[in-house]
C-alpha cells in the first residue's frame, strides 16, 4: 500500500475522527466537542493519516502555552490499518510540527501494558522518565516518555565545542572549563586527569555538602595558569557560597580560599569585573572565538537548587545553547541529550541567577592562548 497522506485535520474531518475514536478506543475516548475545541485552537496540532482518501489515523499534539514542551496527548490507528507503520509517521509528523512551533521536547504517556506501542516510542529514541499512577479510567497506570526533538544546527557564527562530561559529582565546573579551552584550542587535553587537576586548583574547599564546587576565581586562574586569556563577571564581591556552610571555620576557610584567589588574579592581567555578564556581551564573546561558562541554578532544568556550571556554545534570537557535563543515567540521559541543549533565553536569564533576594551571577570567558 501507498504511504498515507498526512495532512492536518479540518472541521470536515470531525465526523471522521469521532467515528475513528469511538472504534479505536472503548474508554478514555475524545469526545466530539473536545474534538471540535482542538479543531478551533491554533496552538495545538491535530494531524490525520489518510489512505484511499480515508482517515486511517491521527495524532493529537498539545503545544504548551508556558513552556517549549510539546505533548502527544492521544495517538491513534484504525485496527484495519495497523502494520503499515502509520503510527510511527503520525509520531514523526507531529515532531515536525511541534519543531516547527519552536518546541524542544516531546512528550507523551502510554499505558504500562501497551507493548507494542512501547517498543515503538523506545525504537524512536524516546525515554522513560516517570510513572503516572491509576491515569486511565480503569486505573491503569500510564508510562511518561519523552524525547529532545529541537537539534542545534551548526552556524559558521561561532567555534565548534568539543563535549567533555563531569566524571564525579563535584567536577562540573572543570569540565565546563575544559570543554571551552577544547574549542579554542585543539590541542588541549579532554581528560580525567586534567579535570581532577583543575579542581584542585580552582575549588573553593567548602560548600553546600560533600565535596567543595569551583567559583569564578579558581575557573579563571586555572584558564590563566594553562596559557589561555581569561575574564570573569562576578555580581557580588567578597568569597562566594558562605551561605551555604554553617560553621564556622568553615566560613573562614572560604574567605581564606577568596583570599589567595585574589591575590593570585592580581599577579596576571584576568579582567574581573563586578557586573553580570549580559546576554548581547556573551554573544559577542562568542563571535570573537571566545567561550563563556556559566553558573546556573539547576532549577529550571531538574528541579534542584544547585549550582552548577554549564559551557555556553552557542546563541541566536531564540535560545542559548548550552553543553551540560553532567549526565544522568540512571534518568536514562545519554550524551546526545547534553550536547547544545536549547535553553529559552528568558528562562536562560532565570536560570544564570543563583540564590535568594540578590542572586549571584557569575561568568569565565575563555579566549585563545595568549
């Protein structure tokens, strides 16, 4: 048989699409008005699969109005149809609309006995990411599975980055520093061992819990120290992270950490500056072969208040893209998933912000070898 025609739907297809659900499903059904409301509502994608001029198909996409996220809110085949890979272009048309509306991720449910349905979503690069329980109208559970569709497209704009992922928990802002001194320089070593010793150097000793993170300070002497020119944007002055730490001694072991950070920035030409590093002037770091490393609160992206430092590769209109070092994968995080994530710039703006009432924004441009 001919691949389907697909094509999104119209009011004329109302008729159609009732009788398709009414066949297809025995609960959970879309009701005509429902239908018709999705009709009507032009942020939201209702796509049809047609063969021999009928409707043998069709995938519902819900666009949210807050977010970048995308969701296939109801898929289906007629029983006559199945085993033509109808469900499987359906998916791939509603990636591409939902691309088209500036989407990053898609996502969907399906019931945790639907296996057909499962091996199709895991074979179309779709992963778990939770569970929802008693979802369905006979209380069945439905399996959360989601996928990043938008891809960076590489632009002569800016240097190609190199991606390094952390190796322990702690190490973050050294891989981010060497991901950016990769970019501008090929022959800089992406290896464990380099990453361990840039956190011992740039590690302020203390903070939050467990092993001590790197502020701006030792980031910037540590690009400084391996031959490269280097700035830092820093919002406040003063050791960083002290409230994170109760004791005591503690506090006095960070402001002896900013210390010698200072003292040794005042011994090299690092640029340090008290402000915050604006979108325009990170762009225009970037098209000077430059790479900017940014501490962020990972709020937006994972629900923790954590900060963390992320390489910035790349920006346009839209978003900024970031590589990420850090991988999850028990979550089932690949490094394709880190890899020029698309962060929209006003939640970027959110994000490059960490801590309370007067937050801390931080930034290490790199540039090439002095």
């Amino acid at each position: 048989m001919a691949n389907p025609e697909l094509r999104l739907a119209t009011s004329h297809d109302l008729d159609a699409l009732v009788a398709l659900e009414n066949h297809t499903f025995s609960e959970d059904r879309i009701s005509r008005r429902s239908f018709r409301r999705f009709l009507e509502m032009p942020r939201d994608r209702l796509i049809v699969a047609l063969t021999d001029g009928a409707i043998a198909g069709y995938c519902l996409v819900l666009m949210n109005a807050a977010t970048r996220l995308a969701r296939i809110y109801s898929i289906a085949v007629s029983p006559a149809a199945r085993g033509q890979g109808i469900g499987e272009q359906l998916v791939r048309r509603a990636e591409q609309e939902a691309v088209g509306a500036d989407r990053i991720v898609m996502r969907l449910e399906v019931r945790e006995d639907n296996h057909g349905a499962i091996n199709l979503y895991r074979r179309l690069g779709y992963r778990q990411f939770g569970t929802y329980r008693d979802y369905y109208e006979d209380h069945g559970n439905a399996l959360r599975f989601e996928r990043r569709i938008l891809f960076y497209a590489p632009s002569q704009k800016f240097l190609p980055v190199p991606y390094y992922p952390q190796t322990t928990e702690f190490s973050c802002g050294p891989a981010a520093l060497i991901m950016a001194m990769a970019a501008v320089d090929e022959q800089q070593p992406l290896t464990t061992l380099d990453e361990l010793k840039i956190w011992r150097e740039a590690t302020t000793i203390f903070m939050l819990a467990g092993h001590g993170g790197c502020g701006p300070h030792g980031l910037a002497l540590a690009a400084w120290n391996r031959g490269f020119h280097a700035s830092a944007y820093i919002s406040k002055e003063g050791a960083l992270f002290k409230d994170t730490v109760r004791n005591d001694d503690k506090k006095r072991v960070l402001e002896l950490v900013h210390e010698g950070f200072i003292h040794d920035i005042g011994q090299t030409d690092i640029q340090l500056h008290h402000d915050p590093l604006t979108l325009d002037a990170m762009e225009n770091a970037l098209k000077e072969g430059k790479i900017p490393l940014i501490l962020i609160s990972t709020w937006q992206l994972n629900r923790s208040r954590v900060p963390h430092w992320v390489t910035v590769c790349a920006i346009d209109d839209r978003f900024v893209y970031l590589h990420d070092p850090e991988i999850d994968t028990d979550a089932g995080e690949t490094v394709a998933d880190k890899q020029y994530l698309p962060i929209d710039r006003r939640v970027f703006e959110k994000m490059s912000r960490y801590g309370g009432s007067q937050p801390l924004q931080a930034a290490v441009i790199v540039g090439p070898k002095k």
